[in-house]
C-alpha cells in the first residue's frame, strides 16, 4: 500500500508539528508518529524557550551566551538566525493560541533565567511549557483538512535512491528523499509513504543511555536513518547531561528543572556543602556540562549516591506557583521541596549533535529535511545552552518550511515506482529477551564508558562491545517481521557506534566531550565538526560543514 502527499512529516514534536502547520496551508501534509501523539521530548520540556523580550537584554547579549556555552565549536551564521528570529516564532505560537506566563503586572513575559545566561529571557508557561506547546499546536493542528497525523505508526526507513525499481534517472552521486517505509503498529503491517519533501523531526536519542532525562521514544531513530540512507551527520559526541534529574526509586527520570537554579536553587552535598563555588564562580548558574561534572566529581569523590538541591530558604508560595508541575511531582513521592532538599543526580539529556543541516533545514540528501533535536544546525556547538533547544526547533521549522516549498514549487518530477516493502524469508521469531536484554546492555555500557567523564580505553572496550551486539542485531533483523522494539534496538545499537567514534576521534577536551586522556582545550588541531559521513569520520571546518 502506498500513501501520497506533498509533505511527509516524521515525529509530532515542536519541530514536526510547527513545520506541518506552515505546510498544510499549501499542500496536504501526512504526519506519522510512533507512540501517542503528544509524546516527545517537547511535551517534557520545563524550563521554556530563551528568547530576547526585556528592553534590558540584547540580540548580542544572547548570541554571546550562546558562543560562550558552545565553547568554539557554533556556527555563528546559525546562532544569529535563531537569537534575532526567536522571538517572531514565539509571537506565532501566541497567534496559535499557545499561552505563556506573564508578570504580575499581566502584560509582558515573567522571563525565567537559567544556567549559562547573563540575563532573564526564559519565556516560560509556569513549568510546564512543553505541554503547553505541545498541545497548543496539536489543537491547532487537528482544525486543519490538509492535515493527517497517524499515531502509533513508526519510521523504519527512507526510500531513496536505493529502494527505486530499475535504478533512477538522477546524476550519479546524488541521493534524494521520497519518503519512507512505515511500521503500522495495529496491524504489524509496513506501510509506503511518499512524498517528494521529507521532514526528520524524530527527537534525541537519551534512551541510548541508562540514566536518561527523555522519554522511551528517543532512540535516535531520525539519526540512524538519515545514516543509513546517506545523509551526514555531525557533533554526535557531544551529548549533554542535565545535572539535576530527581533520584528516588520511583521518580525515575523525572528533570528538576534548571529554572529552579535559576529561581535561587543551591546544589549541596550531603554534609550540607553548598560546593559549585569551588568549581566555578558562576556557581549553580555555570553552563550546564560544568555543573554535571562537578556533581559527577562530588559524587565520585564522597562514594554517595546523589547530590541535594536545596530550595527551602524560598518562599514556600512562591515556589508552589512557579513550580507546579515539579511541586506535585514530589509531593506525590512524599518529598515537600518547601521543607527538604530534593535529591538529585546527573542523566543524558540532549544530543547536540545530529543529522547535519544548511540553514534552511536541508540534509545532504536531496528532499529531505531535518529540524529540531535530530538535527545538527551548527547552534549549540560543544554545549547546548538552556532553552535554546525548542527556540532552534521552531526557528528551522518555519525556514525548513519555505526553502521546502519553494523546492515544491521548482522540482515537479513524479516519484520513481518503488516496491512495497519486502519481508519475504524472515520469521515472527517472538524472541523479547534478546531484544530487551541488548536495549539493557547498550544502555549500561554507553552510561559506564561514553558518559559524563571518558578515556580512550573505556571508549575502546565499549566500542568493540557494541560492534559485536550490532552484527547480532543485524543478523536477527534480516530474517525477523519487523516490530517496533525491534527497530528500536537496530537503531540504538547504530547511534550508539556513532557516538563512541565520534568521541574516540576527538583527541581533546570540550564542552561536553571531556576525557581523562586529553584533558586540555586544543584550538590548533580540533576547531571543527566532528562528521561522519558514508563509513568514514573527518573534521570539517564549520562553514564546510554547515554552509553548504
Ligand atoms: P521531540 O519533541 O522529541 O519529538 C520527536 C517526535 O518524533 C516524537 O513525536 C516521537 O514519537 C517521534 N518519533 C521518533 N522516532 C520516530 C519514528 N521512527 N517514527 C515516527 N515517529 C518517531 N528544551 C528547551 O529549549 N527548553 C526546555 O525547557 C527544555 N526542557 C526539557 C525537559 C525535558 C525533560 C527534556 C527531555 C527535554 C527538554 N528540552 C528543553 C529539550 C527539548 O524539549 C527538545 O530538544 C525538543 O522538544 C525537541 O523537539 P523535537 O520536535 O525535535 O523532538
Ligand atoms: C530545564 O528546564 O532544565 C531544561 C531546559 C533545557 O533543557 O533547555
């Protein structure tokens, strides 16, 4: 079965959903999601969306911060586009109907400050902002004809190239989009979309990790099919660690927002140690790698478990007001942040690396788009600054969408046949064990060897380990039916290998890649973008990277 539109979106993210509602006023849009449609990591999202609104701050106070964060390694084309056009996407989401929390006085922004920025631009709805624009822009999206938004339906492959009956018509060399291969989870079918513009929005991938801040959807599945089809991909060893996600047994990845920081938060240890002046003077507000690796170190060093936020010196209603989300969240699990401190620990976070972008969104891969957390724009470098996540993901969507359109509008070519999916000679083998016990596996080894702290021989021993678990996966994923664990595994298991060479091939340490080897900076050898590309890593010059 085959199913045709202009557009086809992948993932119901701020990027997915922003960009499918441009879309849809030209063409018909079809948008497939893995899970239900709110879940992503936008719909966690707490903190909010930086943005300059204060007559006191300035463009060039932002890009600066942001420079600051990325250490070296931002675009600055890149950084300049999302600081000056950030606050125009946010006015659309107003026009949307979305609403965010405004000063006592009800006419501006309340603007949150968080880690790694001089002034107040969080624009935020209390702390929930992420289900807010999540749901803002579903309800929006649900009035429009032009609109299909398939749940429970995930991406198994783009259809390029390779997939086309025959060979193609198209210059050797080049790769182009129409579309991809999609599991329908109701009736375990795979189904064929196409479309002759294709927008990856599929999210992070925290869920190669253990410990992670995101939820189950982000296993880098935008990612590992943009690799497989040829795309490049860049930055993957950055992969940020939010410091402070809530230990308890049953608050499993559960974010302390860095607002909270932000409000007056003081990370302590557990003799009551206010200890972040020791590591930096910008204390709880230095950039968020800093922070998680003085926690890690403290950890480390006293052998305890976690470290302690503490807000008790607070305003106990001023909290609950601000926090509500965070309030309840505790209170459920019989912790009251008004009265104790909140027991906390490092998690991944967020991938600032991604499947590498022009500034109009395009991949190295002829229609096809990637916008948001899969993407890497060139925008948060070696560091990804707070909040600046969902201004990127609305920023590129709104430019993905014009240079798309107009893409629409210039190449008018019918789409090749291409044949249904083929699962001929492969078996419903039902072996769950195998399949949870990898997740579990890659899961420990990337948290204990590709974590907060590295070393070339822990990157080495997890390296050759996830080689072996691939060729596994690979070997049972040709003759097994395809099922949505399944893939997952398969697309784990890739992303994970790409992060590990990513980091074994910077010999230096920067914003978030640090490693015990090559514990020092170095500007001379590795100021550029960490690509792989087709089997092989180089690095390449930002504007070559990124400039295309
Ligand atoms: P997502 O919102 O993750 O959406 C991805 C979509 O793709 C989902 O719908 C998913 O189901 C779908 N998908 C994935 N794989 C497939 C597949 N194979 N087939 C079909 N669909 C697929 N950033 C900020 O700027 N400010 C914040 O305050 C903030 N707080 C955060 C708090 C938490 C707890 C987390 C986890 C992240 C936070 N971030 C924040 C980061 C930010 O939320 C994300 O980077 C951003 O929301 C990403 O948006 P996206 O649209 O790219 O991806
Ligand atoms: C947070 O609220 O701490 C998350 C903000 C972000 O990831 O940008």
């Amino acid at each position: 079965m085959a199913i045709q539109s202009d557009v086809l979106v992948i993932g119901s993210g701020a990027a997915g959903l922003s960009f499918a509602l441009r879309a849809a006023k030209y063409g018909t849009v079809t948008i497939v999601t893995k899970k239900e449609e709110a879940e992503s990591n936008t719909n966690y999202a707490q903190g909010g969306i930086a943005a300059v609104f204060d007559p006191n701050d300035t463009f060039e106070s932002h890009i600066e911060d942001t420079f600051k964060g990325g250490v070296g390694l931002c675009y600055p084309e890149a950084v300049k586009t999302i600081v000056t056009e950030g606050p125009e996407r946010i006015k659309d989401l107003t026009k949307w109907g979305i609403h965010f929390t405004l000063d006592d006085k009800g006419k501006v922004f309340d603007l949150g400050r968080e880690g790694g920025h001089s002034k107040n631009r969080i624009v935020h709805a209390m702390d929930k902002t992420g289900r807010v624009v999540e749901h803002g822009l579903l309800d929006q999206l649900r009035r429009h004809p032009n609109i299909n938004i398939l749940d429970n339906h995930v991406a198994v492959d783009l259809i390029t190239e390779h997939h086309v009956r025959g060979g193609g018509k198209y210059p050797k060399g080049d790769i182009h989009c129409w579309g991809s291969y999609v599991l329908n989870c109701e009736t375990g079918k795979v189904e064929m979309y196409l479309a002759r513009v294709t927008l990856l929005a599929t999210g992070g991938a925290g869920q190669v990790y253990q410990h992670t801040s995101n939820p189950a959807i982000a296993t880098g599945d935008g990612v590992a099919m943009a690799y497989r089809a040829g795309a490049a991909i860049g930055g993957l060893e950055f992969m940020q660690f939010h410091p402070t996600t809530l230990y308890h047994s049953k608050g499993k990845s559960f974010l302390i927002s860095e607002a909270v920081r932000g409000h007056g938060g003081i990370l302590r240890n557990k003799a009551g140690e206010a200890f972040m002046k020791q590591y930096h003077e910008l204390g709880e507000l230095a950039a968020r790698d800093i922070v998680a690796r003085a926690i890690d170190s403290e950890i480390k060093r006293s052998g305890d478990e976690c470290v302690y936020l503490d807000v008790t010196h607070i305003d106990a209603d001023n909290l609950r007001k601000r926090f509500p989300q965070i309030n309840e969240k505790l209170l459920a699990l019989n912790l009251d942040m008004t009265k104790e401190m909140i027991p906390v620990v490092p998690a991944a976070h967020y991938m600032c690396g991604g499947v590498i972008t022009n500034l109009q969104g395009q991949t190295s891969v002829e229609g096809l788009y990637a916008t948001g957390e899969v993407a890497c724009t060139g925008v948060h470098g070696a560091n990804r600054l707070a909040s600046n996540s969902l201004l990127e993901a609305l920023v590129f969507s709104e430019r993905a969408f014009h240079n798309a359109k107009a893409y629409l509008d210039s190449h008018k070519c019918a789409i090749p046949t291409i044949p249904e999916w083929d699962d001929e000679g492969t078996f419903n083998q039902e072996e769950w064990v195998l399949i949870s016990h990898d997740r579990r596996e890659i899961q420990r080894l990337m948290w204990d060897y590709v974590g907060i702290v590295r070393s070339d021989e822990r990157l080495e021993r997890a390296g050759a380990r996830i080689n072996l678990i691939r060729d596994q996966i690979e070997s049972y994923y040709k003759k097994t039916v395809v099922t949505e664990p399944l893939l997952e595994l398969r697309n784990m298991s890739l992303v994970a290998s790409l992060i590990i060479r990513s980091a074994l091939y910077r010999k230096e340490s920067r914003g978030l890649h640090y490693t015990t080897d090559y514990p020092q900076k170095d500007d001379i050898n590795w100021l550029g973008l960490t690509v792989i590309h087709q089997g092989n890593v180089s690095l390449k010059a930002l504007a070559n990277a990124f400039g295309y």
